[in-house]
C-alpha cells in the first residue's frame, strides 16, 4: 500500500486532515498526529501502539513492522507500507484514531457505519 492510499480512506473519517510533521506528510486529528509518512518514503509512523504489542507484531512480521532506536521509549510502531495491506494497516490507524476524535465525531461514525 502506499501513503497515497491510506491517506484516501482516512480523509473520510470525520476530524482527519492532511498535514505535516517533521517536514513530511502526516494526517492529523484536531491538531493532533494521526500518522506520518517518515522521511524514508515508505515507512508509516504510527503512534498509539503500546510496546508489548509492538514487540509482538515486529517479532511475528518483521517485513511489515519494526522500530528504531528513536521510537524505542515511545508507544510507537513503523509500518513498511510497501509491505503492508490496508487490513493491516487500517485497524491500527482506526484505534488511534478513536482515542484523537471529538465525542461528537464518533457517534456520527459509529452511526454511519
């Protein structure tokens, strides 16, 4: 998948927006990181993903996830979008999504789905 892509169903999602971060295209929620290209072109910095379950997804896809030693302190996983499905991708970028949405933006979603 690419970041083209991702960014195409998650501008639907109510609050989404482009923007950018560290000088790279990035989505955001009211101001808030949702997610960023980094500066590689292909790897999605996606925040809101505890360490042991990090742990967990690079031991078990190390093609898809990883980390570096710059994310090691932070509840944060890189995807290799050139790797990765958006069946992967999107649940990981919907849940933090969830917690960076306004009240009012849920229910709407929640009631459209």
């Amino acid at each position: 998948m690419t970041f083209d892509e991702l960014r195409k169903f998650a501008l639907a999602w109510p609050e989404v927006e482009d923007g950018t971060s560290y000088g790279t295209p990035a989505l955001k929620v009211r101001k808030k990181m949702l997610a960023r290209l980094k500066e590689d072109g292909d790897s999605l910095v996606m925040p809101g993903v505890p360490q042991d379950e990090r742990a967990m997804l690079v031991e078990s896809q190390p093609k898809v996830f990883y980390f570096t030693d710059h994310y090691r302190d932070y509840p944060m996983v890189l995807i290799r979008l050139s790797k990765a499905e958006r069946a992967t991708v999107e649940p990981f970028l919907r849940r933090h999504w969830r917690t960076l949405a306004s009240k009012k933006a849920l229910k709407e979603f929640d009631t459209n789905l």
